[in-house]
C-alpha cells in the first residue's frame, strides 16, 4: 500500500485561480468587460447613440433592436453600451481625487494624532451630518450642472469617509513596534508614514474604493436621471432613465436596460472589492 | 574580563525622570488635586563603558523598558539627561540625531510587531543600508548576504517576507537589521522573553558572539536572572522607576546589598532541593507607580524597614569600587561576602 505523501517544499509562490476568492473571480470577470466596452463601444454599439430613427420610434426589443429603441428611435443597447464610457470615467473620477486625498490626509492625521485628529473627527462629524446625496445636490446646484462640477461636490464630500479610515488605522500600526524600529533608525516621519505604515493601512480604504465606485456610479446615475450630472443628448444610464420614465408602461425597456447595466456594474465593483479584502488581508 | 577594558564611558544617564499622564478626571482638577500619570522612571542614573554589556533586571512594570526607550531616545525623558558621549541626546537634531540613531540601535521584545510584514528581508535591511549610506548602492546586496550570514539565516532568506519565519528567526533579523547600520551600542529590550526556550538560548549566544565580533556596547533588559547573569558584565537592579543595585554581576548575584535585590534572587525558582527557602524575601504587591511611597520605594514590601526608610529616599552609594545600592542599610548582605574585599581594581 502505498501512501502520498504531500511533499512540503519551499512554498510556491504562484497563484491559482481556484484558491482565489470566488467573489474577486467574478468581479475580476465583470470589471475589465466593462472597460473593455468603456473604451471601444464603437466596436461593439450596432447603432450610433444619437442618430434618430423616425421609422422605429419606441419599438420593442427586437432582431433589428436587441433592446428596442427609445421615443426618438435611438437604439437603447447602443446608447447602454456608450453610457459605459461616461459613467465608469464617473466611477474613477469621482472617487480617485477623493481616495487619493484622504488616504494622505488621513495618514498625516492618524500619525500625528492630538489636535491634527480631534479636528479631523469634528469635520468628519460636521460632513456626515449632511446626507450625502442632498449635500452633493445641493453643491451642484450651486456650482451648475455638468460632469465636473459634479466631481467638484463629490471630491468635497468624499474624502472624508477615506480619511477616517486610514487615519484609524494609521494609529493602530504607528504603535507596533516596527514603527518605533523606524524611528531607532532614524528614518523620516515622511518614510515611516507612506513607506511602512501606509502599505499596512491603506487596504479598507483599497476596499472602500472598490464599493465607493458602485456608490459613485448610483450617484452619477440619481443626478442624471435629476438632470444635474450627464446633461442630454448623452447617453447615461441616469439620463436614459430619465428618458424611459414617461414611457414606463408603454416602452418598460428603455428604462429597464441601464438599470440591470447599472446593477451589474455596481456589483462587479463590490465582488472585486469583496474579494480584495480578502486577498489583501496581512499573512501573520 | 571588565577591568581588562579601557573603561570609557560611552553612554550615561543621569537622574532621568520620566512620566506618562494618565487620563484626567475633571472632579481631581477642579479639587485642585495633582494631576495623575504612572511615574515610570524617578531619577535613574547609570553610565555604560565602552564594550561592556550591562544587564537592567526587574519585575514587570519597573521601567526597564521606558529606560530602554529614552536611552534610543524613541521617548524623551522628562527630567535629567542621557548623554551619548558627553553630548546630551536631547540637544540633538538633524544629521547629528540621525547620527546618533545610527551608532545606538535597538532590537525589540516582539518579533512578530517589530518587522514590517509588508516588506521583504531584502527590503527591510537594504532600507537601513541606503538610508544611512552605509554602502554604495551596487554593493548593498552583497551586504545583506553578509549580514544574514551573521546572524546564520541562509541567503535565501532576504527574497521572503517576515511571516515566513519563526520567532526566533524573526528576532535574528531584527538584530540583522540593527547591525545593518554598525552601531556602537546595541538596547536590547526582552529580547528572547517572548521565544520558546530552546531557540532562547540560540539567540542569546549569537548575541554574545557578535558582540566580542564587533565589539558591541549592550544593553540587556530582561526579567530572566539566569539569562542575565549569563550575559552581562554588570547588572542593574530596577524597582519602580529608580536602580537600587548596581554592579559587577557575579559580586552582585553572590551578595546582594540590597534587600529587593536578595528578594528576587530568592525568588527565583532554585533547582537544588537543598537550597530551596520558604524564608519570605518580600511581601505584598508591587505598589501602584501612580503613586509611589515617600521614603524608600521598597519600604512597603522590606522586611528590614525602620523608621528612616519611611521618612528618606535612599541614595545609591558605594558598597564597593564598582558597587552601589540604594538602601540605608550599608551593612545589609555584607556578611554573605566571602572575603572579596582585598581584590585590586585597576582604573
């Protein structure tokens, strides 16, 4: 009788994709399929977004229009298709600027601590006490419609959320001991906060990021389905919902597609995020 | 082996007081009542010489590892001054405090804290090379295989990360990484306390050979005697935040001159049945270093206290060329030595 016994070699460093988490297979699937569509709808769009067909004005799903075609003949699919640009170019830019400013802002904060702290948590408390979407609406509102002035209100808001989190666990690492072994060394605050304690920190915002993107996309949509964000004849899910409402029991379809396009955005962006989380996590 | 040295002093510190405020009730402020903090150090005073290794014993809570802190200033000492050459650290900034942090370095209790677990072996000791320019950049690699040979880690070791390794190779890195900077004093905090006790005593003499290899000034915090008698040339006795004891470790050891020290000697589990004591050294608790008693610190656990112990702070004075204790007793723990006294000391 023989027996095989499980060789216990130098550990391998090369990644299966059966031991990767399933949720950030699937998110990993969902994600680069929509940039893949974000940058090229041109290749796969059967129609030009914006051209009129007078012939086939709200005509349901068909062979000619898989999507049907909305009240002024557009072909819906086409135009869920070119959304993709606008509204993932949403998701990015209105979360880097934010992601990127709170995590330094944070770092700074959760390392010097004190006052540097106690004044952070008082703005957090004052940002938060805003709901979120009214303050943006009304940020917007001030500074006009349009795509960057949206930016504008979010990145205002936004950074927040990303600070408090690092700046939490900022604190926690500046406390171990290989922080004060940076110190022994004499290494700079600047290298001891971006060089060692960051890379240690920053993975919930990392994770946040991921969820904030399905939030932003949620966001980009409510403002142009309110005519604050995308502003018509471009295609947005929002606008194109928009577009749909008044047709909603005639023509289900023009509304209908963006928002499963929305919903499968949004969850490839919180699988992925789920699925670094656990990825990320520290091998102790 | 001390006296053979030339003794130079290379680190000192002199009455270093240090406190930490502990949360503030409003109810003691406004009764006008002191303000509480933990006094974890009152009035330490010490000085190292070049090359020698000076062991700092005490129970938990004593200090020992605050001391440790101020001597690589990672905390500055609120009172009195710790001299590094003649220079109080304190005064210094820039490229001298950097100078400074390369020549005192510091190994830590806890392997598995003190390592950045995002960081390979190559990373961690190739950042101590080229912050401190030790070595022009082509030659870096070359000495990170020479300092995992040091501390005896195959060379293969610097391409993982720390969570790769065990306790007791996790702590050789860190007395790798350490030595990456050639430090001329070497603070060890615990070192070995938190390792099984057969990758101690690995550690331990690895540390001692390093230290006749490149001729090392240390200082070992510990809580284990044994270990501490095994390694240092002179010993200091800490008791809530001030050395009651200090000197050459056998003199010490063999005859203690100060109740506390006898009390912790004694309590040490003895392995010979015949030597085994019920006799009581100390009795009660440690006291609470929120509020330390007036007089002698140890005068509510002595079984030798007399009035003046309540009333006076002892200073540590001369039981010996290079013996002092801290106790109004001068006569305690004499009758234990066993005619030493005529033994020449060279300057």
């Amino acid at each position: 009788m023989t027996i095989a016994l499980e060789t216990t070699a130098t550990p391998k460093r090369r990644w299966r994709i059966a031991k990767l988490p399933g949720t950030l297979v699937l998110g990993g699937v969902i994600l680069p399929a929509s940039l893949v569509i974000a940058f090229f709808p041109n290749l796969f769009a059967p129609y030009d977004p914006t051209v009129f067909d007078y012939n086939a004005l709200l005509a349901p799903p068909s062979a000619a229009h898989l999507m049907g075609t909305d009240s002024f003949g557009r072909d819906v699919l086409s135009r869920v298709l070119y959304a993709y640009t606008i509204d993932l170019q949403i998701a990015v830019f209105a979360t880097l600027g934010p992601f990127i400013l709170g995590t330094i802002l944070g770092a700074l904060v959760g390392y010097a601590g004190g006052f540097a702290e106690a004044l952070l948590g008082r703005v957090v408390d004052a940002i938060i006490t805003f709901p979120f979407l009214v303050l943006v609406i009304a940020i917007v509102a001030v500074l006009g419609p349009g795509l960057m002035n949206m930016y504008i209100a979010v990145g205002v808001v936004g950074w927040v959320f990303y600070a408090r989190l690092v700046a939490a666990e900022v604190k926690v690492q500046k406390r171990l001991d290989y922080a004060d072994a940076g110190r022994a060394m004499g290494y700079t605050h600047f290298r001891i906060i971006f060089r060692h304690l960051l890379p240690n920190s920053i993975t919930p915002a990392i994770v946040y990021l991921m969820t904030d993107m399905a939030l932003a996309i949620l966001l980009g949509s409510s403002l142009g389905y309110l005519g604050l964000g995308a502003q018509p004849p471009a295609a947005e899910w929002g606008v194109q919902i928009a577009d749909g409402k008044n047709y909603m029991t005639t023509a289900w379809w023009i509304s209908v597609f963006p928002g499963i396009a929305i919903v499968v955005t949004g969850l490839g962006f919180s699988l992925l995020g789920d699925g670094l989380a656990e990825l990320l996590r520290t091998k102790k | 082996m001390m006296n053979t040295m030339a003794s130079q002093v290379l680190i000192s510190a002199e009455e270093v007081f240090k406190e930490f405020p502990l949360p503030q009730n409003a109810l003691r402020r406004l009764a006008g009542k002191p303000l509480l903090a933990v006094h974890a150090l009152n009035g330490v005073s010490f000085q190292l010489n070049r090359g020698e290794t000076l062991g700092i014993v005490g129970e938990s809570g004593c200090g020992k590892s605050t001391l440790a802190r101020c001597l690589v200033r990672l905390l500055d000492c609120d009172e009195g001054r710790v001299r590094f050459e003649g220079q109080d650290i304190a005064d210094l900034h820039g490229a001298a405090r950097r100078g400074f942090n390369r020549r005192v370095q510091m190994i830590f209790q806890d392997p598995y804290s003190s390592l950045n677990p995002r960081m390979r072996v190559r990373e961690i000791l190739g950042e101590a090379l080229s912050v401190h320019k030790m070595r022009p950049r082509a030659e870096i690699p070359a000495r990170i295989a020479e300092l995992l040979d040091l501390v005896r880690l195959p060379s293969d070791a610097a391409d993982r990360f720390p969570h790769e390794f065990s306790g007791g190779q996790r702590q050789r890195i860190g007395i790798a990484r350490a030595l990456a900077v050639e430090p001329d004093v070497l603070v060890a905090d615990e070192l070995v306390s938190a390792l099984d006790v057969s990758v101690q005593a690995q550690v331990v003499n690895l540390l001692l050979q390093l230290q006749e290899q490149l001729r090392l000034t240390v200082v070992f915090v510990a809580h284990d005697l044994r270990l501490v008698r095994h390694i240092s040339h002179r010993v200091a006795v800490m008791y809530l935040g001030k050395i009651v004891e200090i000197g050459p470790t056998e003199e010490l050891f063999s005859a203690p001159r100060h109740p506390y020290t006898k009390a912790l000697l004694d309590a040490a589990p003895e392995l010979d049945p015949a030597r085994r004591t019920r006799v009581v050294a100390a009795r009660g608790e440690l006291p609470s270093p929120i509020n330390p008693p007036a007089g002698c610190l140890f005068n509510t656990r002595c079984p030798h206290a007399f009035e003046r112990c309540f009333a006076e702070r002892p200073l540590l004075t001369d039981r010996g060329p290079t013996h002092q204790a801290a106790c109004h007793l001068h006569e305690f723990g004499l009758a234990a030595i066993p005619q030493i006294q005529d033994v020449e000391f060279a300057p």
